[in-house]
C-alpha cells in the first residue's frame, strides 16, 4: 500500500478562540538525521524530510498553532503553541487518528519573546527518551523525524537548528482547559470537555455525569501513568498543568532524566531550584494538576457550587487510590511477587529505605536481584540487605511457594535491563552533535527491547561514575 497522509481535522472545527491558522516558516535546508521507520509504516506516512522540517506542507494539512495557558512552578500564565505547528490529525488505515506536530517550526502568536526554534541536541534527546519510553511500555507522545534546518539558534551560543516531528493522541492539556476557564467563558469549557470526551473517552458520549466521568478517567489514566513513571525511576522534570495530557501520554521532555541513585529527592533540572518536580513528588503535583483541571469543569459538575466541589474532590481522592495500587502491585511484581499480600508494602518500602540510605543504583539494584548477581553491589554486602534477602526469600519461596522460574521471569518482565541511561544519551547526543549518528542509532536498537537481557545490551549496563550523580539538565532547548 502506498503511504500517503490522511487528515482529519477535528480541531479546526472547534472555535477559533483555540487555535490560530499558522504555518510553518521554512529554512534554509532541510537534512534529515533520523527517521523512525517503523512507525512511519504503523503510522501508514511517507519519509519527506521537507515536510517534516517544515518547507512542504502536504496535501490536505490545515497547519494551526493551539492556544493554552498552564500553571508553570504554581504560577499561571498564558502559553501556548510558541514553537509547534500541528498540520492535523493523521488516520491510520486501521481508523486510529493522531496529531502531527512539528516542533520547532518557527514563530506562532504565542510565541511571546521566543524565536519558535528548538536545537538538535533537545530534540535528539525528546526522540530517544520518548521512543525509550515507549519501549519500556509507558504511554507516550512518539517521535517520527528530526531534521536539521541548516539554520543557527542562539541560546546561550549558536547551535544547529532542527524541528521533530511529534506524534500524539492529541496535544489536549490540562492547560487547554484553563485557557478556556480563564479566558473564555462556560461555553468554551462544555465544547472543550465534549470534544476531549470524542476523542479519548467516546464510551462516555451520552453517559449520565459525563464530565463528571471525564475527570475520572483524566484522574485514572494519570494515576497509572505516573505509576509507571515511579517504577522505573523516571523524573519528568518540568511537571507544569501545560505539560499534562488529557490523553494520559508522557509529554514535553524537556530536562526529564533517568533516577540514578535511589533518592526521593532526585532532581535533574537545573531550573527547578526547590525540588518542586523531584522524582518523590510526582504522584502529588500529578494530584494538584488534576486539582486545577477539575477547577475548570466545577461549573458543569453540578450547579449547586459545594456539590460541585465534592464530587471534584472525589475524583482526585481516586487517583490516589488507583496510583498507589498501581505502584504498588508493580513494585511487587519487580520483586516477582505476582500478588500482594498484608506484609509486602512493609517489605519494599524496607527495601527501598536501604537503597536510599546506601545511594544504591535504582535500575540496577533491579536488575542485579533479578540476574542474582549479588556480589556486585555495595548495597547486597550489608547485614541490613542479607537480614531483608532472607525475608523476601522467604516470602517468595516458603510463604507462597512461588517456583523460581516463573519468579525469575516475572522480574525480567519488570525490571529493565536497558533505560536511557543520562550518560548514554549524552554520549550519543554528543557524537550527533559531530555529525556521528551511529552512537544514537546504536543506542536506540537496545533501547528496543528493555526487558530482554541481551548480550548486546551489557556493554550499555556498566555502572555509572560519579559524573552521573552531578548530572543536570538545562532548560534551554
Ligand atoms: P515548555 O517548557 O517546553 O513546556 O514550553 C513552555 C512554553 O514556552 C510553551 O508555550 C512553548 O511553546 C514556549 N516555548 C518554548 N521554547 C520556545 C521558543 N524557542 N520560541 C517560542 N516559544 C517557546
Ligand atoms: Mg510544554
């Protein structure tokens, strides 16, 4: 079949008050420096670098810039689309639409003092990290092209320029909502609530209470997702209400990392100066997110105001409830217990606690247990680790008489052998930077298949040096 665009364009048929017509601004030359095949095949598109640096607008495309506005560090401002244009939502063969979006595609009205350009280096990073996480099964916007522009930026110094091409359910933010809280009126808030329920909960079309069930399932999806986000010791980084989907993807890796060392108060950004974003307060600022999006639909939960406000806080009470079920069914199965009895919250906080206090490797400490090679962490030569071993033995073999293999493969299919490790992106995004894209490309086969255990992956399981633990990342993408 020939691959070829299919656009929908359900957004242009909301109000304009949500978006302005925008095109990309071409540049001087576009050259690509990767392609994701395989999810251009899914995705059923063609490889034009043109169109995915922004020069060529294909046919059928309707490109826009969305408005928002967001809460950045507490703080609400008006935002939207500064440096992105979405061409529209792409239908696959199989029926299944997703937003096409260029990042890094010029100036738009929102841009406010920003150039609407983003630099190599950022946009490399969001295509291995998103693509990484994808892989180890965490919802996720997907990366299909990054192309250079063959222009400069100026951040702190020149860089090369070059857009990615971002795929999304959709773009629909908890600050898509405030923008219509603050700025429009009620009517704005009941078309955006509507169209959100079309495109992410359509079992919800003509059900009783459906806003009401909207902000149940935004709750739901995002308490599985940062779950899963805790459980592999991922740190969003820049967790702002513009920067959390309706859809319950991941998106907007910006100065998101991988947690090293255990450490609740693990934090990457160099912007976030009080930890507000640190690795331990992701479930909570997840919470209050949800509190500001459940601000926005008050009106249309119930008119009588103090109803409205405890059918709200009911809802953002269960993304607790599903959050810590999740974490803590899946905290089990890392530790391959297939269910969870009264003792074993005890047991892995126990465990946890010992890692934070020995600085033990997050994903190592994981991997280590699962491939029971115990001589080769500090943390498994204390008495405190060999007095927990012998009660988590116990528990997995004497209590419920697990057998080994089935424990052993629960765990593989837990723990990841293989996560994008900070210096390995930096290695990688260091070589790109000198035109070498090998070390990328490399990187990303065994980014693939995180819970294989293979022997290509070993050379990228070293443990890391102390250059990782002052590892920082930088806003300025
Ligand atoms: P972020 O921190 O990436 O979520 O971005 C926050 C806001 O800043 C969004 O509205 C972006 O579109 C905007 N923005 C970021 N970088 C630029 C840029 N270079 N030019 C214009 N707007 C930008
Ligand atoms: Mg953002």
């Amino acid at each position: 079949m020939e691959k070829e665009w299919n656009f929908d364009h359900s957004y242009v048929a909301l109000p304009d008050f949500f978006f302005s017509k925008q095109d990309p601004t071409p540049v001087k030359e576009a050259q690509l420096v990767i392609f994701n095949e395989q999810l251009a095949t899914e995705l059923n598109v063609p490889s034009l670098p043109e169109v995915y640096v922004g020069n060529l607008i294909p046919q059928g495309a309707f490109p826009l810039a969305q408005a928002y506005a967001g809460h950045q560090f507490g703080r609400f401002t008006m935002l939207g689309d500064g440096r992105a244009v979405l061409l529209g939502e792409h239908c696959t063969p199989t029926g299944h639409c997703f937003d096409i979006q260029l990042k890094g595609a010029g100036r738009t009205p929102y841009s406010r003092g920003g150039d609407g350009r983003a630099a190599l280096g950022p946009m490399l990073r969001e295509y291995i990290m998103s693509e990484a996480m994808h892989a180890l099964g965490i919802p996720t916007t997907r990366s299909l092209a990054v192309v250079l522009t063959g222009e400069v930026v100026w951040r702190e110094r020149g860089l090369k320029g070059a857009v990615l091409t971002r795929v999304a359910d959709s773009h629909l933010r908890v600050g898509t909502f405030e923008y219509a809280a603050r700025f429009g009126n009620q009517e704005h808030v009941k078309t955006l609530a509507d169209y959100a329920i079309k495109r992410h909960f359509k079992q919800l079309e003509g059900a009783p209470h459906p806003y009401l069930k909207l902000l149940q399932e935004v709750a739901s999806r995002q308490a599985k997702l940062i779950a899963k986000w805790q459980l592999v010791g991922f740190v969003h980084g820049v967790m702002n209400t513009d920067n959390m989907t309706i859809s319950g993807e991941t998106i907007d890796y910006g100065p998101c990392a991988m947690m090293e060392a255990y450490d609740l108060k693990t934090v990457f950004s160099s912007i976030d100066k009080n930890g507000r974003y640190a690795y331990g307060n992701q479930p909570e600022i997840a919470m209050w997110n949800l509190a500001r999006l459940a601000e926005t639909l008050l009106p249309l939960l119930h008119e009588d105001a103090e109803a409205a406000v405890g059918m709200a806080q009911g809802s953002i009470k269960s993304f607790w409830d599903i959050y810590h079920q999740h974490w803590l069914s899946g905290m089990g199965r890392k530790l391959g217990l297939a269910t969870i009895g009264t003792k074993d919250e005890a047991l892995i906080t126990e465990l946890l606690e010992l890692m934070q206090k020995h600085k033990s490797n997050y994903t190592d400490t994981f991997r280590l247990l699962t491939l029971e090679q115990l001589e080769e962490m500090p943390l498994f030569m204390t008495d405190e680790f060999k007095a927990w071993y012998d009660k988590w033995q116990a528990r997995l073999f004497t209590v419920e008489k697990q057998s080994k293999e089935d424990v052993v493969k629960l765990m593989k299919a837990s723990n990841p052998a293989m996560i994008p490790r900070n210096h390995l992106v930096e290695e990688a995004l260091a070589a790109a930077e000198a035109q070498d894209y090998q070390v990328m490309e490399k990187l990303l086969v065994a980014l693939k298949n995180p819970y294989e255990y293979r022997s290509d992956q070993e050379a990228y399981m070293k443990m890391t040096t102390e250059l990782a633990c002052a590892y920082q990342t930088f806003c300025g993408t």
